[in-house]
C-alpha cells in the first residue's frame, strides 16, 4: 500500500493540519524537517509530536484519540501508597533533566528505544531554554526513576520515563501531578493511551477536542520561579 505522506522540506515548512493525519497507521501526520527548538516547540503547540526509529526519518504524529490526565485525578493504587510510605526516596524537581533523558534512552534496547542521539540533544537544547523539565527520584545519591518532558503553557506534555528500582517512575509521576496541580497545571498530555496509563486515572481525548483544549491552556504560563530545581515533598496522600 502507498502511503502519501507531506514531506517538511525545509525549517520553514509548516505542518499541515492535523486533521489530515493519516488513520493508517492512526496519526502519522508528516516526515522530515528538523528537531530545532523552533519546529519543537511549534510542533507541541499544535498538537503534535516526533516519533521514530534510528533507521527513520522523522516522523511527526497527532493521533486521533489522545491520553490525557488531569493532574489532580491521578489515581495511586494502595501498594503505591504503601511502597513511597515505607521508602526513602527523595524526589526532585529539574536537578537531573539531562541524565534523566539519557537513562529513559540507555535503559531500553536499541531496538525499542525512539530516543535516538538527536532526539537526545534537542531536548537538552530545551532545558537551556526553559521548556524541558525533569522529576527525578534518589536512593541516597543514585538515581533510580524518573521522567521527562516539555512544559507549553499549562499543558505537561509527557515524553518518556524510566525505572531502576520497583515503582520509581510511577513515584516520580504521582509527584509530577501532584506538584504540577500545586502550581496551576492543568493536564498532562501522555500521548498514547494503555490500560496501565488508565489504571492511573488517564482519559481519552478526541484530537478535536485536545487540539481546542490546548490551545485554551498554552496561551497561559506558570512562573519560572516555580520551575526552578528544587526537592518535592510527598504528595499528601500518601499519608493516608
């Protein structure tokens, strides 16, 4: 089957609307351009976001039904509750963007990993500017979980995560949500919906109807003050 496919010939290029995306294979919008800042953030803000093997070109996606969480409807399960009580983890906010992106790409194989070298480098060229941010979750000094992704406006949108210990990087997300609805974040964009991501209290959004909440939510900011690194204290649920 032919798949026909707008290619982004050059930075300038700019992506069609997503409404055109294809429903075979559901999403898949453009290939090519680059991964600036620029087309990034631009990407993001619409909608939109890269997905690709080392072997592609760069695919740019907006599925038909997005994976959205309200940060304040994360749902912990009570062996979570349990594991962050009887832990010692210490969790933080941006101290570790950097190593957090490359554990979330060395901790899968290269067969399954989409963070590829260059996808690497263009977020770290996003923390310089304020757009990338990390949580990050300590055993002592060791880095066991965490997660990344992009801030556009009120909207977190989640790019990857990873786990070096039991339960880590679900402990760095229940702090994301918490910390992000302290703040005034509004929903956590996950992507691609699965039944753990629902297990967590994660809804499906028709794209139609996350293109037009995005777009009501990225024309506001939280104060760079808020963002800056520090450590989280635990979500007050985990009390209970």
């Amino acid at each position: 089957m032919t798949i026909h496919l707008p290619y982004l010939e050059n930075p300038n290029t700019p992506f069609p609307a997503v409404e055109t995306a294809l429903s075979d294979p559901d999403g898949l919008l453009a290939f090519g351009g680059d991964l600036s800042p620029i087309r990034l953030l631009s990407a993001y803000q619409n909608g939109i976001f890269p997905w690709y093997s080392h072997d592609d070109p760069i695919l740019w996606w907006s599925p038909s039904k997005r994976a959205i969480l309200k940060p304040s409807e994360f749902t912990p399960s009570k062996s979570l509750k349990k594991c962050l009580r009887q832990s010692n983890y210490q969790v933080s906010l941006n101290k570790a963007t950097k190593e957090v992106i490359e554990l979330c790409a060395s901790t899968r194989s290269a067969e399954e990993t989409w963070i590829t070298t260059e996808m690497q480098q263009a977020y770290i060229d996003l923390i310089k500017l304020g757009h990338c941010h990390s949580i990050e979750v300590w055993d002592g000094e060791q880095l066991v979980g965490g997660l990344y992704g992009l801030l556009i406006g009120k909207v977190f949108c989640g790019e990857s995560m990873f786990s070096l210990q039991t339960n880590t990087s679900k402990i760095a997300f229940w702090h994301l949500c918490y910390y992000f609805d302290s703040i005034g974040g509004k929903l956590i964009d996950c992507q691609l919906e699965n039944a753990h991501l629902i297990s967590l209290g994660v809804n499906i959004f028709e794209r139609s109807v996350f293109i037009q909440t995005l777009q009501q939510l990225t024309t506001k900011t939280i104060e760079r003050d808020l963002l800056s690194p520090r450590t989280l204290h635990a979500p007050t649920a985990a009390k209970e």
